[in-house]
C-alpha cells in the first residue's frame, strides 16, 4: 500500500506543475 502512495505523490506533484 505505502508503495502506492509512493508511486502517487510524484504523479500528483508533476500533475500540480502541468496545471499550474
């Protein structure tokens, strides 16, 4: 699970600097 999440925060990261 905390794999997943690792794998996750990134993803949400660059999708934050895409968007902004």
């Amino acid at each position: 699970m905390f794999y997943f999440i690792f794998l996750c925060f990134p993803i949400v990261t660059v999708s934050v600097l895409i968007l902004n």
